[in-house]
C-alpha cells in the first residue's frame, strides 16, 4: 500500500539560514520520508507587511501556516486527487508546553498564542492530530533517540514556528530577516565552536528593527540597530534562566556580528529569567 504519511514542510521564508537545507537533506536521509516542500515566502511576506503587534503576527502566521498545507493537499495526493481521495488528517508536533502558555490548560492563562494552538483558522479542514502533545521537549528527545533519529536531530535548539517573524521587534520584511539571519548564525557558529550547545536550551538573537543608536565605525558615525542575544537554560521551557556564557565567547560573537553585520551596531544580553521574561521576545 502507498504509505500513509506524506511530511509537508512549509518553508515561510522565517527560517534560519541553512534551515531549509537541513530539513531537505538530514531529516529525509535519516527517516527515509516522503516530502513535500511547500515555498509560501511570498505569500508570508505580503501577510505581514505593516504588522507590528506580536499576538497579530502568530495569528496571521497560524492562518498561513494551515492555508499552505491546504494547498499542498492536490500534490500529497497526486493522481489520488482526481478519483476523489482526500487527506483526513493533519499531525503536528505540538508539545505541552505550548498548550499550557496557549491557555489550554486548567485554569492557565493566554501568556501567547501558539500558532499550532492558538493561531489557528476556525474553519480547519482537517482532523487534527497531535501525538506528542501532552509531552515536555526532553520527553519528545527521548522518544526520537527510541526511534533512532541522529542526534543532530534530536538535539536541536527548539525553533519556534513564526520562527524569525517573532524575534524582530517591529515589521517584518525582507531587509531585516536578511540582517537577522546572518546575526543568528554568527551567534550559533560561536556558540557550537566554544562546545556550549548542551549547555543551553536555546539562543534566540533578536533584532530590534524600530530602534536605531548612534555608534561608530571607522571613522563614521553609525545610526544601526541593536542585536540582541537571549541565552536561556532549561529543562522542559516551562521556567528558564539565563545563561552565564564566557565573556570570550560573548566577546567573538559582539566582535563578528558588529563587523559581518554592517546594520547592527551594538550586541546586548538579555539577563531575565523566566518568568518573569518570555524565553522568546514575542
């Protein structure tokens, strides 16, 4: 029989760099998988223009999200489609966490939406499956390292689905996904090179589009935007603190970003735990 389970990847041009490729290669190498990639950048982008208010963006986002996957419905079925078969079922990865901060817990509060809780459209034309849903991060490890996925997998920082839409502060367009992703990965590669990737839970690096400081390079005076970097350890993201990272590898991260990364002019730490601070700024 035709397996069961096509995976569909929504590349929303909200990724890291080299997201796509890993996804694309790893992922489909070590599980053997049928794929579909959809592209919906565009269409993200267009959707986003002009928005600055974070629960908007994780709706619009959410909204998108379920849009692409309806729209990859004819290619999952292929010939399938014309003698009337139809997908019945979604499978997402939600895990616990984003349930309770979605408000789906007893008596829990909205803290943000989810945007595969939360964010998505009433008129869903799915049944909606979520296997790992009652499960914490090291629990969902464990069950992949059962299943023998590599640990490069596995052992990923957790990435949240708006992705970078939710880590600038302002809008979102082109431009400064551009700049974000190439702070992001200068961070990453630091943070991979100084052996500190079991240490920390999760790095995201934010970039504060509507705020400009003055600096200096060269022998210019500088008018570029804050990057932020948000260190956090954790065990399950329920509660979170910051990571106490070596000022030297703080200090090749701020040195790389500010010389690579022409727009940004300043490196900050965020020093907060959670709570009472978000691990993620949106």
């Amino acid at each position: 029989s035709a397996p069961r389970l096509t995976c569909v990847f929504v590349d929303h041009g909200l990724m890291r760099e080299g997201e796509r490729q890993q996804v694309e290669k790893d992922f489909v190498a070590a599980t053997g998988a049928r794929l579909v990639t959809v592209d919906a950048s565009e269409t993200f982008l267009r959707e986003l223009a002009g928005v600055t208010d974070p629960e908007t963006k994780r709706k619009i986002i959410g909204r998108e999200f379920i849009r692409s996957f309806e729209g990859a419905v004819s290619e999952v079925l292929g010939e399938g489609a014309d003698k009337g078969e139809t997908v019945k079922f979604l499978v997402q990865g939600t895990l616990y966490p984003d349930v309770v901060e979605s408000g789906g817990g007893s008596g829990t509060a909205n803290i943000k939406s989810h945007h595969n809780v939360g964010g998505l459209p009433e008129d869903l034309e799915f049944e909606l499956v979520e296997p790992l849903r009652l499960l914490f991060k090291d629990e969902v490890r464990a069950v992949g390292r059962q299943l023998g996925l590599p640990e490069e997998i596995v052992g990923r920082q957790p990435f949240p689905g708006p992705g970078l839409g939710i880590r600038i502060i302002g809008e979102v367009t082109r431009d400064r996904l551009e700049i974000l992703r190439r702070a992001d990965s200068i961070a990453r590669e630091e943070l991979t090179s100084a052996g500190l990737d079991g240490q920390i839970w999760q790095c995201p690096v934010v970039l504060l589009a509507d705020v400009r400081s003055v600096g200096v390079q060269g022998d210019g005076r500088t008018y570029g935007h804050p990057i932020v970097l948000r260190p956090v350890s954790s065990e399950d993201a329920m509660t979170a603190d910051w990571t106490r990272l070596p000022y030297e590898t703080l200090e090749r991260i701020s040195t790389r970003i500010t010389n690579e990364v022409a727009e940004v002019n300043r490196v900050v730490l965020d020093v907060t735990s959670k709570p009472p601070g978000t691990i993620e700024w949106e």
